[in-house]
C-alpha cells in the first residue's frame, strides 16, 4: 500500500512533529526545575548540618546557603541529565 501523501496527511504530520517537539521541551524545563528544587533542597539541608557542626548559628546560615547554591546547580545538571534518558535527541 502506498502512503497518501496529500495536503491533509501533511498537515497532520506537521502537527505531530511540533505536539512532539512541545512536549519534550515540557518535559526537559520539568526535570530541570525538579532537580533544582530538590537540588537546592537537599544541599540547603546537608550544608545546615555542616554548618552547625563548625560554627552553630551563623555556620548553619552560611553553610545552608553554600549547600542550597552547589545542591541547585548540580541538581539542575542532574535533570537536565534525566531529561535527556527520557526525550531522545
């Protein structure tokens, strides 16, 4: 059987393409924005318990903003990492 290849096939192709290429740019600022959410989260937490340990009080402020700023951009890095496994290039 041959494809039909007439101007409402093509549209329709079209359509699809953009769908497609919409919804992997979704899921990529997705992964991104969950992995620095989680990120910052996580190191924000760790670096408070640094902190604390050296210097309680201003140790834990000062470590949990150094751990929140490396946990965001690793995190970020991570799910940009993931959302590349999850959209095939």
């Amino acid at each position: 059987m041959a494809y039909d290849y007439s101007e409402e096939n093509r549209r329709a192709l079209d359509r699809s393409v953009r769908d497609d290429a919409h919804h992997a740019r979704a899921i990529r600022v997705a992964c991104q924005a969950a992995g620095t959410s989680l990120g910052a989260a996580g190191g924000g937490a760790a670096g408070a318990a640094i902190g604390t340990m050296i210097l309680p009080g201003i140790g834990t402020a000062i470590g949990a903003a150094i751990g929140a700023a490396l946990g965001a951009g690793t995190g970020a890095y991570v799910g940009a990492r993931v959302a590349d496994k999850l959209v095939d290039k």
